[in-house]
C-alpha cells in the first residue's frame, strides 16, 4: 500500500509541476491588413490623416504625464512650449523560431490601428485590441460602457470572471475627442495561447467618439513600451509575460506588411527576415526611445542626429515643424499644405519618385515612395501628400508604420535595445 507521507509528497509534485509556468520559444500572431496599404490611395483621407496626428500629440503628452507622475521626474522628451490648443491639453492617454499559434490581426480604418486579438477573464471572452508600442496600458470597454461610441464593442464583465479582482482604484485618460476613463482590475489575460496572470487592466466606462467602431475598430488598446509610461502604473503585459516565465526570450517583433504581416512573442522569426540585425540602444526606458542618426532624401541629409521613438501604432512619422520644414526644402515643388489640409502637412510632386530614408546605427534603411505617398492632395491634384509631418508638440520623431513597413523590427527587453532588419 501507498503510505501517507508518499501519497502527500506525490501530490506536492504535482502541484509544483501544475503550477510551474511553461517557457515558450515564440508565438507567432498571425496579421492582416484590410485593405492593402503598400499602394498609394487615389485620394488622400484628409480627415483620417488628421486624427492620426492628433491622437499621436495625446497619447505623448499623456504618456509624459504618466512618466513623472511614476519616476518623479520629467520626461527627457517632454517640452513646455505650445502645449495651450486644440491638441495640447492632456495629462493622461492611453493609445528565427517555430511558431506555437497564431491569431488574425487586421490594420484598420485610420491605417495605424494594427489589430488582433486576446483573451480575458475565467471563462476566457475574446476582444480585438490594437498592438501598440507607443503606450502602456491595457483597456477594453466595460460593464457600464453604455453610451453610442461603445456599441459594437466588445464589453469586458469582470462580475462573470473567477480570476477578476476589483484593485479599487479608477484611471482616466484623456485623448483628443475626450476622456476614456473606468475601473481598473486584475484578470487573467491571454495571447496566443500564453497567459499573463493577474494582469491590470482599465474598464473603460465610457467612450469618446474617436474610439467609437467606425473610427476605432478595435475593442481597445494593448501598449507594449515600458512601465514607466503606464497611466496605472502596472507591469504591461508583455513586461508580465516575460516575468512569470512564459516566454524564453524577453523581446517581440513585428512585420508589418501587406502580405504575411506578424506580430511574434519571444524573439524574431527568421522566416521574415535576411542578414543580421542592426541595433540601436534605448536612451530612456519609457518609449521605446533610440538615436535616428540621419533623414535623407535623394541623397542629401537635411536632418542629422535626432531622437526618435519607434511608435506602431500611428501611420505617420511626425517631428518638429522646423524640421519638417527643413526636409521638405530639400525635395522640389513641395508645398506647406497646412491651410488646405491641415498643420504640419506638406505636398510634393505626384510625379516625383522620392527616395526618403531614415539611418539607425549607422545603417541606412528606405522608405518605399509608394508608403511616403500618402495620396493626391484632391481628386485629379498633381500634388501628394507627404507621410512625414509636423506637429509643434513634439521635440522628437516619432516613427510610425509608414517607416515599419519596410523593415523587420524586433523590441529588444532584456537588453533594452530596438534591432531593424531586411525583410525577406
């Protein structure tokens, strides 16, 4: 017969091999994008474009904010100036292995808001978030989420999850159509299969109506930059995912692409990339901050030596106004366009076939023309709009997915460092 003492060592085992998590060496997220984005529109979304410029001004300012609020000091980026207007006012936002599995994932609408989707909650209930390396914070809608921007959302009900826990403290963040604030939780939160356990999140009690579903598809957002940036001040889930043991290796990669389009967990998938990666460190662990040593275009370099934050979740690459002014000098025929589509916009020839290219480590990378063009400025206009812009709340470039696209870029965590590599 078993003897006692045997029966509670073997169940003492189990229990220690039970509750062991299990290291992962990558799971791949599989991506798609809707409506093809290597192709130049044959009219540009004056609209849409502008929203993408200022939701990028909130969600820094917020992230800031947040930033002082955590370390106690200002954030490096931060600048003082020009922050009263329509879009200066906020204090918070937001905004080669084999694969294990993999979730569809769609760039949507705007043409920063690449998708896909995860898990909440015991029983597990699925919501569409957008992947976004420019902030922190995990929220999606919840219970009280009534209002007519959150229809078509799907509802987070921490009350039907066993692993819920009410952490009694509330979040508010502010974007440029209004404030997304609500409760914040501990829930079990899955990717992919990998689970992040009694991880904070924001249940969002209302919407303002750029979140509503025909310009926000998406139930919510998913940050991946670092803690010191979250609005709750909490461990992002990547950062927990790497911390309770579910991933080998403590980085992520993205390939965002119109065809085979990816997000991996736990390092790089060497099916979409060739040759070596090249590195850049990060300077300020908040955003994932590194030094862009050139923009050049045709083969001049108007811009040397600036910072930059490597941001996928907005479509443009935005800067200073000098310095956007200073780059469209250098390209023949380009225009200011502010009073026709907005501030901080230029035009250039349709005609002209540009060669724009952004220099990482001493590494030069290009910019497809047709993802530098952001369309005709009007319908039968032989002027296009350029994809890198100005915005007078920024002392920095924020690099969005018109420079993403052409690259293979892989978020280094454990070595604090941002690699790019040539797609295959």
């Amino acid at each position: 017969m078993l003897t006692t003492a045997f029966i509670t060592y073997a169940l003492a085992l189990l229990a220690a091999s039970s509750a062991a998590p299990l290291e992962h060496s990558g799971v791949r997220i599989a991506l798609q994008t809707r409506d093809g984005v290597s192709s130049v529109p044959p009219v540009a979304n004056h609209a849409a474009l502008r929203r993408a410029l200022e939701r990028t001004a909130f969600k820094f300012h917020s992230g800031f904010a947040a930033f002082e609020a955590n370390t106690g000091q200002s954030h490096p980026l931060a600048i003082l100036p020009n922050l009263s207007g329509d879009n200066h006012n906020s204090t918070i936002t937001r905004r080669g292995t084999t694969s294990q599995g993999s979730v569809p994932l769609t760039e949507e609408n705007d043409g920063d808001l690449w998708q896909g989707s995860i898990t909440i909650g015991t029983p597990a209930t699925t919501y569409a978030v957008q992947f976004d390396t420019g902030s922190s914070d995990l929220f999606v809608p919840g219970p009280t989420c009534s209002d007519a921007n959150c229809q078509g959302h799907a509802q987070y009900f921490p009350g039907s999850s066993s692993t819920s826990l009410d952490v009694q403290k509330t979040f508010l963040i502010r974007s440029p159509f209004g404030a997304v604030d609500g409760e914040q939780y501990d829930d079990t939160v899955t990717i992919s299969g990998l689970p992040s356990l009694k991880q904070r999140l924001g249940a969002a009690s209302s919407y303002p109506s750029g979140y509503s579903k025909p310009y926000f598809p998406p139930d919510g957002v998913m940050g991946m930059a670092y803690q010191s940036i979250s609005v709750f001040d909490a461990p992002p889930v990547f950062q927990s995912l790497v911390a309770q043991k579910q991933l080998t290796t403590p980085a992520f990669s993205f390939k965002l692409t119109q065809a085979d389009a990816e997000l991996f967990l736990g390092g790089a998938n060497s099916d979409h990339y060739t040759g070596n990666f090249t590195y850049v460190p990060v300077t300020t662990k908040g955003y994932w901050q590194v030094k862009l040593d050139a923009v050049s275009v045709d083969g001049r370099t108007p811009i040397g030596n600036v910072r930059s934050v490597i941001d996928t979740g907005t479509k443009l690459i935005a800067t200073r106004p000098a310095e956007a002014r200073q780059l469209y000098g250098a390209i023949k025929g380009s225009k200011d366009a502010s009073r026709t589509i907005g501030a901080g916009f230029y035009t250039f020839p349709c005609a002209s076939t540009l060669n724009v290219s952004l220099t990482f480590g001493g590494r030069s990378f290009g910019i497809a023309p047709s993802l530098f063009n952001l369309g005709p400025a009007s319908s039968g206009s032989s002027d296009c709009i350029g994809a890198i812009v100005g915005q007078n709340s920024l002392s920095f470039w924020n690099i969005g997915d018109t420079f993403l696209q052409n690259v293979y870029s892989t978020f280094d965590l454990g070595n604090d460092r941002v690699g790019f590599a040539t797609l295959k």
